[in-house]
C-alpha cells in the first residue's frame, strides 16, 4: 500500500498567518492526490484535488502543489474558520490511503 | 448538490452484524462510484472500499482489515448503497461514512458504529 506521510502532525498558528502542510507519498503517485479539511464532530470537506484543483466554493487563500512524491497545502491567510484537521489522500492505487492528519490549531 | 445520509449504525456485540445504508440524491447515482471510509474514535481517515457503477460492471475493492467480513452492495431503484459488516470486533469501532466518488470524495454526515460487549 502507498504510505501517505503528512507533516507536521500538529501546527499553531494565528489568523492572517501563512502555513504550509506537507504530503509525502512512498511511491510516486503523479498529480492523483487530494486534500480534505474536517472539522471536530463533522465530516471531511473536499478543498483539491489533481494536486493543485480548488474544489469548487473553496476560498483562494488555499492552494496545493505537488507531483510525484511531494505535495504541500498553503492556506495564504489564515481565518478563524480554518482550524481544523487536514488529510492528503492518493487515488493513484488501491487501497486508497490518507494521510495521518495535521491539526491546525490557533496559537 | 451530493446528498448523502447514513442510516443504521448503532451498537453491536464482538462477532456480530449489522447494515449501513446510505441514501443518495442530488446526482445521478446510477452511474456513480461509491465509496465507504471510517473514522475510529480519535483517529484518523481509514479506506475501507468502493463499490462502481452496474453500468460499469458494478465491482467492488475492499481494504484489507475488512476483506471477506464486509459486503457492498446497491439498489440503484432506490439511489441507496450498503454495507454489510460482519464478524465484527472492537477494532471496527469508527463512524462509517459513504462517499461519492472513487478518486476524491463528497461525503456523507457519517453513522457511528460500536462494538462492544
């Protein structure tokens, strides 16, 4: 199975900061990842997908990168809506995996 | 706009059974791929499988930790999918949620699954 890896594992951060996530993948998985923000007791939300495609609705301050092996999620201002929990996920193969999660929380 | 609601969780003792169904509308089920993902308590995204369309021969794929106790399956006269658990066990504790799609995911609110004696 293709071992998504994420760091950090944890983040604190203020409102209008700049953060970064990262996504590693065992095996290269070309652009067929996606990322999801989940908030406590709710389910996951698609922010993108192809690596770099905003979902439709997601605000532009996020943004994805990445091909291969490497990815990262920037969200450029951060706003108070945006502490949550985020996971990369392949589609590349089966089984699909996630990544262990980042919890972005407020400093 | 996907709609999907999750129905049947509930508690269940080691070894048994249960049925989760997940009603779909708000796009055209019968040619949709879906997928079902689980959340232990406190924990992280788990895969557990996915059923595709009948249109495209209706074939499943299943995580191994589930592979030969869970069964999808689907009703496309009733925009409905299921999963059947069983041989259940603690580890299989999680909030279930169906989601639309193979590749990336619209999801469901999720139904909460316990296993315990």
């Amino acid at each position: 199975a293709t071992r998504m890896t994420q760091s950090p594992s944890s983040l604190s951060a203020s409102t209008g900061d700049r953060v970064t996530i990262t996504c590693r993948a065992s095996q290269d998985i070309s652009t067929y990842l996606a990322w999801y923000q989940q908030k406590p007791g709710k389910a996951p939300n698609l922010l993108i997908y192809g690596a770099s495609t905003l979902q439709s609705g997601v605000p532009s301050r996020f943004s994805g990168t990445g091909s291969g092996t490497d990815f990262t999620l920037t969200i450029s201002f951060l706003q108070s809506e945006d502490f949550a929990t985020y996971y990369c996920h392949q589609y590349y193969t089966y089984p699909r995996t996630f990544g262990q999660g980042t919890k972005l929380e407020i400093k | 706009e996907t709609q999907l609601v999750e129905s049947g969780g509930g508690l269940v003792k080691p070894g048994g059974s249960l049925r989760l169904s997940c009603a779909a509308s708000g796009f055209t089920f019968t040619i949709a791929s879906m997928t079902w993902v689980r959340q232990a308590p406190g924990k992280g995204l788990e895969w557990v499988g996915r059923i595709k369309s009948n249109t495209d021969g209706g074939t499943t794929e299943y995580a191994a930790p589930v592979k030969g106790r869970f069964t999808f399956s689907r009703d496309d006269s009733k925009n409905t999918v299921y999963l059947e658990m069983n041989s259940l066990t603690t580890e299989d504790t999680a909030v279930y949620y169906c989601a639309r799609g193979d590749n990336w995911y619209y999801w469901g609110q999720g139904a909460l699954v316990t296993v315990s004696s």
